[in-house]
C-alpha cells in the first residue's frame, strides 16, 4: 500500500441524480453501483452540481470554485494554468500521483496540450484494438446522422437515435468502451510504486439517447415514471419557452417519451455495467481497499420532463442540477454503508481528495470534506445549495457564439445555441442563480421573472409560486442567503502574498 490513497473518479457525462435504483427508481437498473453502496460506499440522494453545462461544471468540480469566482459560465473558457488557474488533476500530479487521464476533456484549454495535468492521457492505439478484438466506432453525435429524419420533421432535433446495431457477428465499440478497457489494462499492469489517481470521464449517458443491446431493452417501459409537465409557461423563463419551439417535440404521444426515456435509462445501465468492470479490475488488482472511488455526473438531463430534451445553461431543475454522488473511502476510513440525506455541493468533491490524500492544494477554495458523513449518517453539512449560469447584455464572449456557426444551424444544440448568441430583450440567456434547501428552490434573474417553488408540495417544480404572497418570507430568506453566498464567495485571494516595494538580492 501506498501512504496516499488511490484516487479513482469515474465520471459520466449528463446523469441524472434519480436515475438510480437504490434510490428507489423504478425502471432504471444499476445492480453494480447498489451493490457498492450496501456494502462499501455512501450515495449523496442530494447532490448538487454548480452549473449544468460541462465545461462550468467540470471547471467548478475540479477547483471548488464556483463558476462565478473565475467566470467559468461558457464551454469556451476552460482552467488555464497560464492565467493561474490549477485544477485537482495537477495539484495531484504535482504531490507525486500518478494521474492517467481516459476521456474527454471539456476542462482545461486544447491549445496548451495535457502535459501539465496528466502523466498518461490515454488514447488507444490500432494494437489496442486488436488485442481487444474490436473495431471502432464513430461516437454518437457523429457518422451517418440519417436517424434524425426531415430537419422539418418532429425528430429532427429530439436528440432520440434508438437501438444502436453493430455490424453482423461483431459488438459496438465505441469511445467509451475503449476508455474502459484502457484504464483496467493500466490497472492490470500498474506497479504501484507512486499513489494513482485515474481520472475517466465518460461519454455516456450524454445524448444522442442510443445505446446497443442488452441494455437497449434492459428497462420495462411499463415501469418508467411519469413526465413532469408544465401547468403554464408564461412564468417559465425565455430560454426555456425558445427551446420548447425550436425542438418541435410538442405532438410526441407517452409511448414515444416512454421509449426515448427508456433508451435512456438503458445508457445508464450500460455505464453501470462498465463501473462493475472498472471495480472488479481494482479487485483483481489488490488495489480496490487501498482506493477512494468517486463516482458522480456533470449534470443531469430533461430527458422528456416538461417536453424537452438535453440541457440548458441558465435553467436549475433538480432533473439538471442534481446527480449522483457515490463515495468508497479507502478501508482504513470507518464508512457506515448507505444512503445520505444531507445537502452537497460538487464543489466538496475536491476538498474530500485533499483531505483524504492529505494534501494542501495551495489556493483557497469553498468545498467542504465530506469525510465525516462517510460514518456518520446525521452529521449536518450545508443548509443550501448552488447553482449558476448564463450571461449579461452584450457579453458576447459568454454568448456561446463559438458553438453556432452557419454550416450549424440545423445542428443538434441549434435550437439552444440560437438563442443564447441572441441579444433580444429580455435576453433568454440571462445571467440566473439558484439557492435551494430541503424543502424550498429560489432563482435569481438577471432580466427575466424570478422563480420560487415549494419542493415538498411540487417536487417537479412546475408552479412557480414568486408571485404568492403566502410564500413571502421563504423568499426573503433565501434570497438573503444567496447575498450572503454571492459576498462569501465573490472571490479568492492568491495564498502567496506580493511584497510593496522592490528590492534587490
């Protein structure tokens, strides 16, 4: 063993925080992530990321800054170490890990390269493909885009591709798979003379919602819960109502949403499967006692709640802003196994690295370890949560221009990137925060009607009740407490002080 605890972090891309079967989903399967929960790991039912778009959330979660401190609020400005921005990936690096980097990126500028951040950032070779008696495949937003049908058609931008067949007698392989297998041949072989920490940020359950067989079929459409729908939009923000437009999903019946969410689901089973592989490979390799395995999503996803599909950036339902959270200390950690309650932020991901690596990352940060509620199942932690995006009047830089260029109109995200590059009044891709405790969720709207929803009364927070007069003093409160949040966390001061005057050696 290592002094320093193996760090791994499985991290899937556009999951849903209640997407899981031990938390009481009734139609999505995730036998392999239940299985460590009961026996070795704690799962946070309410997590929260701190934007829900990956670039600002990933910049967040690898920093414990919020996107605010830094301006991390666009895909197009990501952690620059030339403008003194580190990320946990190097603090790691830089406090002798070994990090291996498998999967995409969407965290620190593709310009400088990955040397600074990673001793291995893997991509396999022709030899791996042969060893592992696969073909590639084109990833899913990619290859022959027939299955979106007409671009007038009501498919056309739903993002629902179906059942992906491989070619006869042969599996789908796609990038996901190859990050897989790549990471447990690292493991196989790894000698363990540094501490590891392995860093895989998937591809799945982002859409396209396609996945192959079995897990295509492995969800009872029966069993799939109802969509949360609108009782009106009028209170509902700009963005919201354009995207609803622009998808023209409007006329879809329940058995086409069951079968879009079902694919869906069946892509968390698949990921599911491949975490049981990733585990099984630390067993194999006498490493999985001596690790802290993380598991947890950038964001989460609409798939069909409200008639929408995908994400936005400036909108915080629980569908979006909560995700799964799944925490296996190292053995020599006490952990009392199971379901925690208590409110979390991603921006705790790193400080709980730091701690249990003991590790002093050298810049000031706001994540709280969440080490103490690994044993201590009523162990109070936050009293809110976080979250944030969008932008101002003529910030054309926070505008997502670079996304949208005319050869991508009829691109899949045209319908959302359209109208956050649009500098109409009241600008739909307004600057917008949200505050939510256990029972209450605030917004925040720079241009647009604030929102306030009861969670108890309304959990798929469809009324919005900012108007209601009987809810006046919760919303003060919360709106007092995002002041208070915006004050505590408006910036970071450099740890390393500058001297007044010069003076020579």
């Amino acid at each position: 063993m290592t002094e320093k605890p193996h760090i791994i972090i499985f991290n899937p891309d556009q999951w849903r925080g209640d997407a899981l079967a031990h938390l009481g989903h009734p139609a999505v399967k995730t036998p392999n992530i239940d299985r460590l929960v009961a026996n070795d790991a704690v799962s946070f039912r309410h997590a929260f990321v701190q934007a829900t778009v990956c670039t600002p959330s990933r910049c967040s979660f690898m920093t414990g800054w919020y996107p605010h401190v830094r301006g991390h609020r666009t895909m197009h400005h990501m952690l620059n170490p030339t403008l003194g921005e580190t990320n946990l990936l190097k603090v790691l690096r830089d406090n002798g890990y070994f990090v291996w980097w498998g999967g995409k990126n969407d965290l620190v500028p593709g310009q400088l390269g990955f040397e600074a951040h990673c001793d291995v950032h893997f991509r396999p070779t022709a030899d791996d493909y042969r060893r592992w008696r696969a073909v590639p495949r084109a990833g899913t937003h990619g290859g022959d885009l027939a299955w979106r049908g007409d671009p007038d058609g009501d498919n056309f931008f739903s993002f629902f591709k179906g059942r992906l067949d491989p070619p006869e007698g042969g599996i789908w392989f796609d990038g996901d798979w190859a990050m897989v297998h790549g990471a447990i041949d690292f493991l196989r072989d790894y000698d363990g003379d540094q501490p590891l920490c392995l860093f895989l940020p998937l591809g799945f359950p982002h859409p396209p919602y396609c996945v192959e067989e079995p897990w295509y079929s492995i969800t009872n459409r029966d069993d799939i819960p109802d969509r949360h729908v609108y009782e009106t939009w009028d209170d509902k923000p700009g963005l919201l109502t354009g995207i609803r437009d622009g998808q023209h999903l409007t006329g879809w019946t329940e058995d086409r949403w069951r079968e879009l969410r079902g694919t869906y689901y069946g892509m968390c089973a698949r990921v599911d499967h491949q975490f049981g592989m990733l585990v099984e490979a630390l067993r194999d390799a006498a490493l999985f006692d001596d690790s802290v395995v993380f598991l947890f999503s950038d964001h989460g996803d609409f798939t069909g709640d409200y008639g929408l599909v995908e994400k936005t950036q400036n909108t915080f339902q629980d569908c979006l802003s909560r995700v799964p959270l799944v925490v296996k200390p190292p053995a020599e950690v006490r952990v009392n196994p199971g379901v925690r309650d208590q409110l979390v932020e991603l921006v705790d991901f790193p400080a709980t690295v730091y701690d249990l690596a003991m590790i002093d990352c050298g810049y000031w940060h706001f994540g709280r370890s969440l080490r103490d509620l690994f044993e201590d199942p009523d162990r109070v932690h936050r009293d809110a949560v976080f979250t944030e995006g969008g932008r101002l009047t003529g910030e054309v830089q926070a505008s997502e221009y670079e996304s949208l260029s005319a050869s991508d109109s009829l691109g899949l995200y045209s319908p959302r990137v359209s109208l956050q590059v649009a500098e109409s009044t009241p600008l739909p891709h307004t600057k917008a925060a949200m505050c939510r405790d256990s029972r209450f969720k605030y917004v925040r709207r720079a241009f647009e009607m604030d929102e306030f929803y009861d969670l108890a009364e309304d959990p798929g927070e469809t009324r919005n009740l900012i108007g209601d007069r009987r809810y006046g003093d919760e919303i003060i409160r919360l709106r007092e407490r995002m002041l208070t949040w915006y004050m505590e966390t408006c910036d970071v001061v450099p740890l390393e002080t500058d001297r007044r005057n010069f003076e020579r050696a």
